[in-house]
C-alpha cells in the first residue's frame, strides 16, 4: 500500500503505527536496533530542502537495520526528462520503498500507481502525512490520549490540511484559525466532517484559542511560494497571527519546523518552556520507523 494522504490508513492501521512508534521509540532508547528493514531499501526522492524528513528517513532506516540512499534534484533524471512513471518503475526493481518530497501533490500519486513497491509522501504543496504521524503521536505522549484542543492558528497549507484529516481520524478537538483567503481546501474539510468530524473554522487567532490546550503554527510562506513571500507576510501580519509569548500563555506550542522566526512565531515563543517542537521533530523519526515496519 502506499502512504499519500494520513487517510490512506484507516483509525486501526492508524493506531497500529503510533504503537509500533512508541514501542521502536522504546526500544531506541534503550540502544537496540529493530529489524523490520533488514537487508532492506529505502530510496528518497528530494524536489525540495529537508532537514527533519532527510535525516529522520535515513537514521530511521538505519535504525531498523535497512539502508537508506538520498536521491536530490541533481542525483536523478527525474525533473530532467525522465517522466515520474518511468522513476517509479526503475527505482521499484532495486528499493523496497519509496518516500518522495516533491511539489505537484500529482507527481506522488503518479509514482504510487507505476511504483511496485509502497510509495511514502514526503511533503507535497498538498499534504504532509508523515508530519501528521509525528504530530499525533506527541500529542498521545502529552495527553495520554487525544483529549485535547489543538488550535491551529496560521496558513491552511500542506501541514495544516494533513492535520485537519489526521485529527479528525482520532477525534482531536481541532479548530482552524487563518486569514481571509488562506483557508483549508474545501475538499479536505468535507473529507474531514467524513472521517469524523471537520475543524471549527475562524479567522481570529484569539478566538481560536479560547479553551485550547495546544497552539499549532506553521511558516507563513511555504517551500515554492516565494513570489508571494510579500503578499503572504502582509496578509498574516497584518490579521495578527504572529505567535508571541502573549498569544500562546500557558499553552503548549507546536511547529513542524522549520521556524521562519519574527515571522510566523517569535524567537521567545519558540524557545519558551511550552515549546514542544524538539519533541515533535524527535517524533518524525519513531513516527516513520513505526510507519515502515508497517508497510514492510
Ligand atoms: N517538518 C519537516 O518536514 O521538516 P523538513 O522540511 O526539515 O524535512
Ligand atoms: N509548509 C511548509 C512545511 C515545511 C516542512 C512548507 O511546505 O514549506
């Protein structure tokens, strides 16, 4: 099966990878290798930048007892004649998965359907499920569970929309805050209200926050949205949606990273003890490793 959208799991198989999670979390902690990738190959496509995804990918592959190869936009033909289908073909004789960061949310599905081996989305201008893997899997850590209120207060982007399904699935009290004209796909809200139910939407920041527990805040201008950067950093500024210590209080914050500081958020925010993002950014790696062993 491939991994495109968070929904392509149902609530089981989304529960079964969270425990594989926290038990391979465990296990690493304790300085133990697993094995659901023995003698096995994961093979990373990159169209854009990656820290966390990168290295959590290849540590985690390591860490399963599998190997990992880095195939960025100069390491391969694809992007440079050699159409996505021909790329999934190729790649799937020689690796057991394939996990691919590209821009066109097409291009994943493309080479989920030629690929013969399970197809991982990395980041798409559309989605970010493994974000969402991580994302969940900290707020069961903090909570015990999914009894909690997230207020997502930013742009309704890729990040965004794949937390909309993922805590509809769980049943995470979600409310979406963003500005006039950034909203959330009306397609994801509609699959969202199916999965469970869809988040409250507002433009307010502070309204958002009424009554919730977790502040979730992402970059204002995403990877291939930099000739909007000026329109996009207006429009936020001006509604109010930078995350200052005095917006978030006493809640927790949480960001996929990378922090655009003095942007979206600020640099006392995103230090301050409610910060949670190393703890969230630590999670993309058990997160992934729980996600492979299931797919493998
Ligand atoms: N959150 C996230 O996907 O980070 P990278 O862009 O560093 O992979
Ligand atoms: N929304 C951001 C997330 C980066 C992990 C982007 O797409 O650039």
């Amino acid at each position: 099966m491939n991994f495109l959208n968070i929904d392509d799991l149902t609530r089981d198989e989304l529960d079964d990878v969270l425990t594989r999670a926290s038990d391979l979390k465990e296990r690493t902690a304790r300085g133990k290798t697993a094995e659901a990738m023995n003698g096995k190959t994961l093979g990373m496509i990159f169209e854009k930048p990656s820290t966390r995804t990168r290295v959590s990918f290849e540590t985690g592959a390591t860490q399963l007892g599998g190997h990992a190869i880095f195939l960025g936009p100069d390491d391969i033909h694809l992007g440079h004649g050699e159409p996505v289908r021909d790329t999934a073909r190729a790649l799937s004789r020689y690796v057991d998965v394939i996990m691919a960061r590209v821009f066109d949310h097409a291009d994943v599905v493309e080479l989920g359907e030629y690929a013969t081996v399970p197809v991982v989305n990395g980041l798409t201008d559309d989605a970010h499920p493994c974000q969402t893997l991580a994302d969940l899997l900290t707020i069961k850590e903090r909570f015990d569970g999914f009894d909690a209120r997230v207020a997502w207060v930013g742009d309704g982007n890729n990040v965004c929309q794949s937390f909309v399904l993922g805590a509809a699935m769980v049943g995470l009290d979600l409310v979406v805050a963003t500005p006039e004209g950034y909203g959330v796909d009306d397609a994801v809200l509609d699959r969202a209200a199916e999965l469970g139910s869809a988040p409250d939407v507002v433009s307010d920041p502070e309204t958002a926050l009424e009554g919730a527990d977790v502040l979730y805040t992402d970059v204002w201008v995403s990877m291939g949205e930099e000739s909007e950067r000026a329109e996009k950093l207006d429009a936020f500024s001006t509604a109010g949606f930078q995350v200052t210590e005095e917006l978030l209080g006493d809640r927790l914050l949480m960001h996929c990273l990378p922090a655009h500081r003095s942007e979206e958020v600020t640099d006392s925010a995103l230090e301050s003890e409610n910060s949670i993002v190393w703890d969230q950014a630590e999670n993309r790696l058990h997160a992934q490793k729980g996600l492979l062993a299931s797919l493998l």
